[in-house]
C-alpha cells in the first residue's frame, strides 16, 4: 500500500478496517505499533508504522450541524469536499480550506494543515472538540477545557487515533476568485504585507527565477470590493492553472464570479478527484515579517531550485494556540514547494533550503519532506517539552510512535523497545 503521491510504501504488516470505534478500541489496545491512515496524503513516514495500519473509511461516516451551537460533528475519515457539500446545502461553512478539498479532516487537522489568509488561522482553529483513542483503548472527548486539548488537536497521531472532531460553523458566504499575472518581486517584496492583505486569501505562485512572479490567486470574500491595481500586476482575461502549461478545467472558478466558498476557496474543484500526485512537497512556516528576506534567502537557491520544482507556493496564515501547530503563537507566511518526483534530488537540496531558512526561525509542515535533524524543535516550539512529556505519559510503549516521531521527539526507540 502506498501514499497519495506513490512516493512511499507503506511498512505495516497488517492493515484493518474496523466497523465500529469500539472494534477500533479492542486493535488499539491490543496492538504493540499502529497508526491511522486518511487520505494517505502525507509525503513523509509520519503515518507509517511497521505495526498495523487502521483504515477509517469503515467507521460510521456523520456529519451531524448543530445550528444552536453553530458546531458541527464530523468523522475524522471525511473529506473536506464532502463536509463541504453536506454543510452548504444547510446554508453553513467553515471558515477556510486547503487547496485540495480531499484531504481528510482528522489527517489534515493532526498534521497543521491550512488554506491562507493574513487573518485566516489554520484548519485546526475551527476545533471545538476532538474525540481520539488512547494507547490504552480507551475513547475520550477532549474540549478546550480540557488541559491536554491544545496538545492533542495538532497532535501528529502521537496522541492517539482521531475517530471524530467538533467544528465550528458559520453561514454559508460567497467569494470571488482572480489571478493576477506579472507581479514584480521588487513589489513584492516592498509591499508583501499590503497584498498578502488584499483578499480574504491571497496565493503567490513562483519558482523563484526571474523578475516576476508568475501569478497572483486572490480569493476575495463578495462583499469586498474588486483590486483595480496591485502594484503593476495585470488580471488574467482566461481562467488559469497555477503550472502555466497545464489546462485549468480542474481547477475552481476565477474570473471574479462570485461562487460558494468550497468552490472558490480550494484551487482545485471537488468533481476532480485525483488518484495519485506524481509529485513531492514540501512546506516551512516561518514568521511573517520574516517574509521578504527568507524569500530573497530562497530565490538566491533558484538555480539549484527551479529545476526540480513544479511550482512554489506562498501563502500566510494567521496564529493560533496548539502546541504543535507550525503556526503556534505566530502569524506566519507559508512557502510551499511542489517538487517533481525525484525524491533522492530533492532530498539532497532540502537541507541546503532548510538551512538556508534556519535564520527565520523556518518550521517544517509535519506531513511533508523534511530533515528532522536540520531543526531544533524545543526552540521553535515553546510547549515542546510539555508535548514530549504527554506523549511519553500517555503512550509509555510507543505504540503511536515510529521513527520520524521518535526522531522528532528526540525519544530513543530504545526507551520503548
């Protein structure tokens, strides 16, 4: 079995669909190693285990609103496409996406994944609850009253195995979507704030060569008035794919037509529903006034870079309070790289990038390439030790754990042998 980009191939040496959470509840319990798998959409080993794997597809699929409590209860395994339509057609949303809507929400959430928007938090900002088996078996709901719920919301399965989440919901909006061509990066770089400002969220995609940086996406909520001007940057007359050669029938609607938000706010539209990725990524977040000058760091790399990208994406993302998130007490700007699949090429670039990104206090994103042992992640994070403590009390064995998380975690696969 492999991930969504065919990249990896699963290590477990058996793999179960359970029927119920309490059958999920006895295989937990009962396991030595295991881990879930969602969307499979992760690019790393941080979902592998040599263990067994749990397919959550099985599970009882609810998507439950509660219009009193503007909530909404949702299986982990769900896509976001699907709670997406299931949400519309009762007149609510949530307030981001990411740019692919078939992702699962537990995998996405436990991994910091998010859309962009200088006041947009991630996808995890919207949960109010999280429901998760323990290494014991046990099932427990935890809510932000709760003292271990920042820990376990952007939790990276060390945490247990996510089978539901409470959401918080808002009335469905509308949003319209252009891109802009022609950008130069001098006044990008001048005045990145004011037009990572522009829209309700704003996309910059590049591969760092040049003078211009290629496209703008800006996804502008219907009540905002259209940008006349954005420092030279020209409004495409065609809908547009972020690869310049690649058709953008697949892609959601631009042109400043107004559309729901979960068909604006993604990239790519629900009805296309890709089999495998023929791609790699990677992602750091860093802080947001760091933004000019880690971009000016990356483009002195684009020669070494450009050739193995498909494209870059630059995104922000406001801060929220979850100890492991990448966006942990920082509003930050997200430089994503979606890179051609020749994963020993680019491994052997990523740490002259990482460290290149290191002076910016760069974070990587938990569910694509990286070297672990570029970062210091008691520096980057606040509440790290205060995470590894939570981990190592509530899962002693290491039953959750493999060894990009004891890498992370600096715990010796030794202490849980």
């Amino acid at each position: 079995m492999k991930n969504w980009a065919g990249n990896l191939e699963y290590s477990a040496a058996e793999v179960h669909r359970p029927a119920s959470v309490a059958e999920l509840q006895e295989l937990v319990a009962n396991a030595t190693k295991i881990k879930a798998l969602g969307s499979r959409h992760s690019f790393n080993t941080v979902a592998d285990t040599d263990g067994t794997h749990i397919l959550l597809d099985a599970l009882p699929q609810e998507i439950l609103l509660d219009a009193a409590k503007s909530t909404v209860k949702v299986s982990g395994g769900i896509s976001y496409g699907a709670l997406g339509r299931a949400l519309e057609e009762q007149g609510y949303a949530i307030h981001n996406l990411a740019s692919l809507p078939h992702i699962s929400v537990a995998g996405a959430i436990q991994t910091g994944t998010h859309g962009s928007g200088v006041n947009n938090p991630s996808l995890a900002a919207a949960v109010v609850g999280v429901d998760l088996v323990r290494a014991s078996g046990e099932l427990v709901t935890l809510t932000a009253d709760d003292d271990e719920f920042p820990a376990s919301v952007v939790g990276v399965g060390a945490l247990g195995i996510v089978t539901g989440l409470e959401l918080a919901v808002r009335p469905s909006y509308e949003v319209r979507q252009r891109v802009l061509t022609g950008l130069s990066w001098e006044g990008a770089l001048a005045n990145f704030h004011t037009i990572a400002s522009s829209a309700y969220s704003v996309s910059f995609f590049t591969n760092y060569t040049g003078d211009t940086i290629p496209q703008v996406w800006l996804k502008a909520l219907d009540s905002e008035a259209p940008l006349t001007d954005l420092f030279g940057a020209t409004a495409a007359t065609a809908a547009m794919h972020p690869l310049p050669d690649m058709s953008a029938e697949n892609c959601t609607g631009q042109l400043d037509v107004a559309g729901k938000w979960l068909d604006r706010l993604p990239h790519f539209r629900h009805e296309f529903t890709p089999s495998n990725g023929e791609e790699l990524q990677s992602e750091f977040l860093l802080p947001l006034d760091q933004a000019p000058a880690a971009l000016q760091a990356v483009r002195a790399l684009a020669g070494k870079l450009s050739p193995l990208l498909f494209i870059s994406e630059i995104r922000t993302i406001a801060a929220d309070e979850f100890w492991l998130s990448p966006f942990y007490q920082q509003q930050s700007v997200a430089l994503h790289f979606t890179w051609k699949p020749l994963q020993s090429d680019v491994e052997a670039v990523l740490p002259e990038l990482e460290e290149a990104l290191r002076p910016f206090g760069a974070r990587p994103h938990w569910g694509k390439l990286f070297t672990p042992g570029q970062y210091d992640f008691a520096a980057l994070y606040p509440r790290f030790e205060d995470f590894r403590a939570l981990v190592q009390a509530n899962d002693p064995t290491g039953k959750f754990r493999n060894s990009l998380l004891d890498s992370v975690l600096g715990i010796s696969a030794a202490a849980h042998a």
